[in-house]
C-alpha cells in the first residue's frame, strides 16, 4: 500500500517525539554547539527520511526551492559582506540557478531486466548521514545544491563550512529546515556546528555514523578526505585555460572568455583563469579583449606589481581572492575607469599569475605556435586536475584533439564558462564538481548507493 501524506505526518510526529536532540540556538534549525550532536540530530532525522516517499521528498524539494528564489537577494548579500569575495549581481543569478536546476527526485531511476529467468532490478538507495565539507568561495550555494541533491537521495547531511562563510552558512542550513518542516518534513535535514573548525571536521570525518564524505574546496581538503578511509567524492582544485584558434569567430571568443572569467569575480572553479591563443590570432583577440570588453591591458611594471600583491611572499593572497578587476588595480596604484572588468596581459605559460589558480579576474595570454603547441601548453596549464577547459574553434578535428588530450570532467565549446552548469547552456546546475574522484558534475544519483534485487524465475509475464 502506497504511503500517503496523512501517514508520512504520522510518522514524522512519532519519530520526532522519541527523539532526544541536544537544543540548538534559539530560532536556528539545524545548528548545534558541538559536532557530535550535530551528527546525532542528522542520523535521526535520517530516520524519518527513510520511511519518506519519493512524493513527499520532492513536496520538500519544491518548499526548498521557493525559500531560496525568496531569499536569493539576502544569501547573495550576505555572501559577498562576509567573505569579501564575488558579486551581489552573479551571487542572484547562482542562487536561483540553484533553485532552477538542481535535479530532485527525477534523478533517482532504477533499472531492470526481465527475461525467462525472473527479474533483476538496480536501484539507488541513500547512504544515510552524509558528511560535507563547504567553501567560502560558494558557500550557501554549495550547501544549498548539496543539499537538494542528498535529500533527494534519501540521506541527510552534515556540514563543516569554511569558518570564513560561518554566518552565511548558517543562514542557508537554517533556511532549508524551516523548508522542510513548513512541507510537512523533519527538522535537521541539514545540520551544522555554530563554530566549525579543522577539529569538528576531523570528528565528523572519523564518525562511526557518516558513511559518504563530499569535499568541496582546495586539493588539501579533498586529500584529508580521500585519506579518512571511507567513501569520498573530491571536488577538487582547477586552473581551467580557455584555447583560442585561427578558426574560431574571435570576436565573439573574447566577448564570452571575459564573461566568464569575470562571472561572480571569477570564484567559480569552472571560470577560465587563463587563454592560449594560436600567434595568428593574439593580437585580434588582445584588440578585442580591451576595446569592446573592457578589459584592461597591464604593463610590465603593473604585472610585477601585480604580483607582488597577489602572490604576496609566493602565496596566493586570500584578500586578493574574488576581488573585482578595478579594486584589484587600485591595490597597485592604478586609478581604472569604472567600467573596468578584467585585467589581461600577454606572457609565457610559466608567468605566476597565469600558472597559478587566481579566482580572481585577471586574465595572462599566452602565444602558441600552432594548435598543437597550444594544447600541449593548455595542458600544461591545467596541471592535471582534470577540472575544466574552454575552446572557441570551428574545427571539429581540433575539438575533439584537445578534449581527448586534456581530459577534463567539464569542457565548454563556443561559450562562457558558466554554460558548463546550465547558464546559458543545456544541462544540469552543480556547485560540486568531483573531478578528483571521477563523478564529474554531482547530482541527486550520485549520492547514491546502487542494489541489486533479483527475483530468480517470477514476475516475468511476458
């Protein structure tokens, strides 16, 4: 008999009143003191979800999407005044990205065989409590498409945010339990600490009850996570270049390379950090570049300034990070025109402001040959992450060359970056891009578990 919505309430009434969570903060769902709790609220309202239909999951999905279009404005807000980093504009635009096309319960199938000898079925199972780790690059909408894609699983979830997004965190955490119980849902779909630190991450990692780790952020995150053990999807670091050649309509190239380089300030790990441009064409592009797209074309002495701010003791500056071109400028002295989106420059592929992943709007060209130069180059550059890579060509050939010889989870044709996540582009919305692990653009299946049910010599009527 099918579970309707009266005895899904029922449930939920039950379970939440055997359940002995530690209090969390007045008028804060979901946000506990210590990481322990945290994870015991999570596993219990896992227990609710299980017995949950895929209807009632997605009736939560759906009261989920219409708090972040209603609240796309404050998270965005409230992102860029923490952190620092990106743009209120784009940070709308991602949110309701998010909100948009995010996959649910669509994304959960099963698959069957049926023949003289019965029937076989594959079908996706949640893992549980799953543990998360967040950036402050993308911090709720990270956690905000995570999520989605978990509970549309079957599982809850657990996150250790960057401490730099803590408050903006807690907003989007606090947001999508209000979600679940104005649905008719459970409380601590998603959990938190009030002060996640490397220690609370470290608990949650060792835990006996978190089965799945989901990493989202720098190659030292992703290897803690790949190191704990247990089942791990790394999304990991890129330096994702975007290839210029004599074939493609170089106009339009440069129109689309600046839009995504300067798309939220360049936070996004997808966004293109650099270009290889065949000799034939650098100077068209470098023309365009800085006359129709308002770039800004930095000398020498600026580059080295540059440097020296950005890569401050050779390291990358964090208070340089999603910082827009005109601010990033004026910490060398260079009074821009406000009108001012990206910095560009001509140097070779080892320049540190082009070897290194910036997030940050500034764009080095580097001069190829031929093609084959410029993937070889190309590849250099993305220093085997496998993340994502751009190409603007005509040339079907060159295309597939280069897809082959760079092999990235993600690879965008003829278009701005963001068209990899469905802006602009056919295709999915993902914040979590496990190139490391190999699941490429995460959705609702892949946290997911795969079981096999057989049924040996019945139920096959045909």
């Amino acid at each position: 008999m099918p579970i309707s919505e009266s005895m899904v309430q029922e449930i939920v009434q039950e379970v939440m009143a055997k359940m002995q969570i530690a209090d969390a903060p007045a008028g804060k769902h979901g946000i506990f003191k210590e990481m322990n709790d945290a994870i015991e609220a999570a596993k219990k309202a896992d227990q609710i979800v299980r017995k949950m239909s895929m209807d009632q999951r997605e009736k939560i999905l759906t009261s989920i999407r219409q708090k972040i279009r209603e609240n796309a404005e404050v998270l965005a807000r409230m992102g860029v005044d923490e952190t620092g980093m990106g743009n209120v504009g784009d940070k709308i635009l991602k949110h309701h990205l998010v909100a948009d096309k995010t996959p649910g319960t669509e994304d959960i199938t099963t698959t069957a065989w049926s023949g003289d000898r019965g029937l076989t079925l594959i079908e996706m199972g949640p893992f549980g409590v799953i543990g998360a780790i967040t950036p402050c690059t993308n911090p709720s909408e990270t956690i905000l498409c995570n999520t989605i894609g978990m509970l549309a699983g079957g599982n809850t979830v657990v996150f250790n945010p960057h401490p730099q997004a803590i408050k903006t965190s807690i907003y989007a955490i606090n947001l999508l339990n209000e979600a679940s119980l104005e649905a008719g849902g459970p409380d601590n779909i998603a959990v938190t600490v009030e002060h996640p630190t490397l220690e609370t991450s470290n608990i949650m990692m060792k835990h006996k009850d978190i089965q799945l780790i989901a990493a989202t952020g720098g190659p030292g995150v992703v290897t803690a996570v790949l190191s704990s053990g247990k089942r791990g999807i790394g999304a990991g670091a890129g330096n994702p270049p975007a290839l210029v050649d004599e074939t493609a309509d170089i106009r339009k190239a440069a129109q689309d390379i600046v839009n995504g380089c300067t798309f939220d300030n360049n936070l996004p790990c997808i966004a293109e950090k650099e270009i290889v441009a065949v000799s034939s064409v650098v100077d068209e592009l470098m023309h365009y570049l800085i006359t129709e797209n308002d770039c800004y074309l930095a000398s020498k002495e600026e580059q080295d300034k540059l440097v020296s701010v950005v890569m401050k003791d050779g390291r990358l500056n964090r208070k340089c990070v999603g910082r827009d071109a005109k601010t990033l400028l004026s910490m060398i002295g260079v009074n821009a025109p406000a009108n001012i989106r990206c910095i560009v420059f001509e140097g070779p592929k080892e320049h540190p402001l082009i070897t290194t992943e910036l997030m940050m709007p500034i764009l080095g060209v580097v001069r190829a040959k031929d093609f084959d130069d410029a993937v070889e180059q190309a590849v250099w550059l993305e220093h085997g992450n496998r993340h994502s890579a751009h190409i603007h060509s005509k040339n079907i050939d060159n295309i597939t060359k280069y897809a082959k010889a760079i092999d990235t989870a993600i690879l965008v044709k003829n278009a701005p970056s963001y068209a990899a996540l469905g802006f602009g582009g056919e295709g999915y919305c993902t914040f979590t891009i496990a190139s490391r692990t190999g699941e490429g653009l995460t959705s609702a299946s892949t946290f997911t578990k795969r079981r096999r049910c057989v049924m040996s010599d019945s139920l096959c009527i045909r």
